[in-house]
C-alpha cells in the first residue's frame, strides 16, 4: 500500500518534470500549454472560484455513486431472483451500453434541466452498468458445491441469496464500485459540459472559451486528483467490506 | 438424533446426454451402518451420493430412491464433500450454525460450542477457513455436518485431500461422531474403506458388487495384519485380478 503510494508519487513526478522539459524545449506560448508552474499559480490566484466549482462537482459524483451503487445493486439482486428479469432487462442493458453517453446527457439536461439532477442522473447512468454487471457475475459464480450444501440444509431461497450468494459476491461488488469511482466524474463532467452554470466540467469549458488555458489546466488537475482519491478511498471500503476475499487483496488498486 | 436412522434403496438407471451411465442398479444401504461404495475414478460414485442426496446430477434418472421406513429423505440427509465447503466470509462457529441461519431459524448456541470443542476446534472457533489447515477446515465441516443433526450422512471423499496422519485422526473422529447413524462414505481408498465399513460395495461400470471379505467391526486398526490383508484383497479385487 505504501509502495504503491510511493510509486505514484515518483511516476507523478515524472510525468511534471516531462511536462516542464516539453514546455522549456518547444518554448510554446502558455495560453497554448502552460507550464505546471502557471498551473499551479492559476490554481492558486482562482481557488475561490475552483473550490466552489468543485463543490458542485463532487455532490454530483458522490450522489451520483452512492444512488448508482444501490440501483445497480438492487438490479443484479432482481436479476439474480427473477428470471422474467433476466429475460426483459439483460438484452437491454447490453443495448443501453450501445448508446454514447455524450448522445444522451442533451435529451437528460432537457427533461431534467440545468440543475444537478441531470449530471446525477448522467452519473448513475454511466456507472450503472459495471456496477450491475460484476455484482450480478459474482452473484452467479457461488461455489455451487456450498449451494448444493445449503439445499441439503433445507435453505429457503431468499436466505440463499442474502446469506450465500450475496456475501459471496462482494469482493465483484468491489471491483464494480472501483470502476464506478473512476466513470463517475466522467459522468458529471459530460453532463456539466451539455449545460450548466457551475462544475469543473463547466469552468473547464468556461475557460478555454477565454483561453485561459492555465486555469482549464487547473480545474482538470483538481478533477483528475479528486477521481484518485475517490478512487483510493472505494478501494479501501471495497477491501474492507470483503476482507476475507484474498482476491481483493491483490488486485487493490485494479 | 431423535429419529432411528432409515435403511435406504436406490434402484433404477441413470443417463447422461442419452449415454447410460448405470443400467438397472439396485443399492441397498442398511440401516444405522457404514456403507462404503469404493470404484474407478468416474464411473459414478459421486452421482449415486447425489441422488440420495436430492441433488442435481445434470442427467436423467428414471427408477427411485426410498427410505426403508418409506418417509422423505432429502429433508433427513447431511451431506459432505471432499472440499470442505465452508464459507469464506464467516468464522468457525457461524459455519457451524449455517445451517439454522439458511433456514432462519435461531441457532442452538450450546450444542454448536459442544460440537466446535468434539471436534477440536474451540481455540479457533472466532477463525476463519483461510487461516485454517486443511485438516481443522474438515473438522469444522465434520461439526457443521454434526449440527445439523441428520440421520443419513453421505460423505464425498470428504478426507481425500488430507495427509496420511489427520486423514487416520478424521476416521476416528467421523466413525465415533457418526455412530447409529445411516452412512454412506464414497472413498478411493482401500485402506479407508477397510478401516470404517460394515459394509462394501463396488461400483465398476459393470454394475455393483458386494465384497464378501469383510471380517469384524469398524473401527479397525488400520495397522492390524487382518486389516491389511483385506486391504489388498480388496484392492485385487478392485483391479480385476484373481484373489
Ligand atoms: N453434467 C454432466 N454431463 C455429462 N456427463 C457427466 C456430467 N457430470 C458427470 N458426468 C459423467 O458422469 C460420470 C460419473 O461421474 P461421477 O462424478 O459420479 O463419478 P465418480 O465415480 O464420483 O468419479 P470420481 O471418483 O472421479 O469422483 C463421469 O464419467 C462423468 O464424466
Ligand atoms: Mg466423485
């Protein structure tokens, strides 16, 4: 954990001092790429208006996750019980990942308007998919030697899927929830980009509209920063809601 | 265990995919024994437990199962398998009550802690499978077993993966834990045959045969001159060749 921090720490710097050397050594004007220095003095001089914009941001991307995590989970749940289910809704849900997220988040925006609920609603869409999909694959991989065991037991179903099935199917619930941390920011970008009047998306866009490179450079820093740590932080809740799964523990920070 | 332990009868035949795996079979177990079904790797030993069990067998059968006093068996059966099938997540004790936790009914606390000390396990009874050895996970699979308080067991090469020291400490511990009841252990084991049944039957693609050589009680010593003896014997029997 440590030394993956460390790693991060040192290939971030790399990636700086690359972006500096490309900067010195092309000499291109900073209203085209500036400098990580500009970006820094840009991130500082306009915090105020970043921190604000952020705010909206991250509410989205977290109501976004937490409602995402539970529709999705509740619909790999219905999958798993419901054959009907699994008829009417998996053909659709593999159509649905058929259409563009940017084709939809116009027609969320008009029905939803420019508020937050449209980039929530972008948000849940984008994470809804994987989410179900690990859940509803781990749900259908129990040992079946313990679900032989459990109808032995004289199992009712439901306890079978709450008490086997569902625990056995947390550390995919895991996984899911990782790649949800990473697509929800995307989410509430893409929406905040179709229309809004606050976001990182829509300083972003704000920005270089003015060619104020250094400060887009800086949103998209703090966008990128907040995604790891929403990231890193999924990531432990994951590990810890399924400690006993040795899978988790290797594929960490997969 | 509250009711006496039922003698049980498997006749009929079994297909897989239209290819029949056994024709006209006809096993009797006896009541309250040990009846070991020894034979080749696939020719059906697993199948004929699932059947009594109630379990999916992914084939056709056509004929029946019943129980001599001619009431129901899937709900009177325990079952266990040569993985120990514990659940990752929980600890000893709560494998142990999964039974009643699957059924939603409240556990019986005592029981399972005088089941978890039978077995051996009370220190480790707050660990988990993976920092269990091999030889505690099937014990505590042996205590879940003993919890559910069945009369029928039917054991899956359930000490197959174990060494050759706690696979002889399991017999001893199932064949005393299981006494009076009706057992059906499938093995590929001569020498555990041997050491634990009342009762021999082999299984070969030809159909089943009762081995006759069977002398004394179970538990035998597995050292013993007698019980060596049956063990090549049976084992001569089992690769066809003349006694
Ligand atoms: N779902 C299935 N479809 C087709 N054939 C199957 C299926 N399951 C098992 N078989 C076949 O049925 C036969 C009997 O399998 P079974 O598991 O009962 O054998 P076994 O005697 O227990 O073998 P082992 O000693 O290796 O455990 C095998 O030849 C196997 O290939
Ligand atoms: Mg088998």
């Amino acid at each position: 954990m440590k030394g993956r921090f460390i790693d991060g720490l040192l290939s971030a710097c790399a990636a700086l001092a690359l972006w500096q050397a490309v900067v010195w050594l092309t000499g291109v004007p900073s209203f085209i790429l500036p400098g990580p220095a500009d970006v820094l003095t840009a991130l500082i001089n306009n915090r105020a208006l970043i921190a604000e914009n952020a705010g909206t941001t991250i509410i989205e991307v977290l109501i976004g996750l937490v409602l995402g995590a539970a529709i999705g989970g509740a619909t790999a749940l219905h999958l798993m019980i419901s054959p009907m289910a699994r008829r009417l809704l998996l053909p659709l849900m593999v159509f649905s990942q058929a259409i563009p997220i940017f084709a939809l988040a116009p027609i969320l925006t008009l029905w939803l308007g420019y508020g937050i609920a449209s980039k929530i609603a972008v948000t849940v869409l984008m994470i809804f998919f994987p989410v179900v999909s690990t859940f509803y694959d781990g749900l259908r991989r129990t040992d079946p030697g313990l679900l032989d065991l459990a109808r032995t037991m004289g199992a009712t179903p439901t306890s079978t899927l709450l008490r086997l099935r569902l625990p056995a199917a947390l550390p995919a619930f895991g996984s899911g929830l990782r790649l949800a941390a990473v697509y929800a920011p995307i989410g509430a970008v893409v929406g905040e980009w179709v229309g809004a009047s606050k976001g990182l998306g829509y300083l972003m866009l704000l920005a270089n509209g003015r060619a104020k490179v250094d400060l887009m450079f800086a949103a998209l820093f703090v966008l990128a920063a907040f995604t790891v740590l929403l990231h890193a932080v999924t990531s432990v809740a994951a590990r810890r809601m399924a400690s006993w799964s040795k899978e988790t523990d290797e594929s960490g920070s997969a | 265990m509250h009711e006496a332990p039922p003698g049980l009868l498997l006749q009929g035949d079994f297909h897989h995919a239209g290819q029949p795996l056994f024709r006209d079979i006809h096993l009797g177990i006896e009541a309250g024994r040990w009846t070991c079904l020894v034979g080749p790797s696939g020719v059906g030993k697993s199948t004929l437990l699932r059947l009594i069990a109630g379990l999916d067998t992914g084939g056709e059968f056509s004929g029946s199962v019943a129980a001599g006093d001619e009431k129901p068996i899937a709900a009177r059966v325990a079952y266990m398998a040569q993985t120990d099938l514990l659940a990752p997540w929980l600890d000893v004790y709560e494998n142990v009550v999964l039974g009643a936790r699957l059924r939603g009914e409240t556990p019986d606390r005592a029981r399972a802690e005088r089941l978890i000390a039978r077995v051996g396990l009370v220190p480790h009874r707050h660990k988990r499978p993976a920092s269990l050895s091999g030889g505690m996970r099937q014990r505590a699979a042996l205590a879940r077993m003993l919890m559910e308080d069945r009369p029928i067991a039917l054991l899956d090469e359930p000490f197959a993966a174990l060494d050759a020291r706690t696979r002889s400490e399991m017999q001893e511990l199932a064949h005393e834990t299981l006494e009076g009841r009706t057992v059906v252990l499938v093995t590929h084991d001569p020498a555990e045959a041997v050491r634990l049944a009342d009762r021999i039957i082999i299984v070969s693609a030809a159909g089943l045969s009762h081995y006759d050589g069977l002398e004394g009680h179970p538990l035998r010593a597995a050292d013993a001159p007698e019980t060596l003896a049956m063990q090549s014997d049976l084992l001569r029997r089992l690769r066809g060749l003349p006694q």
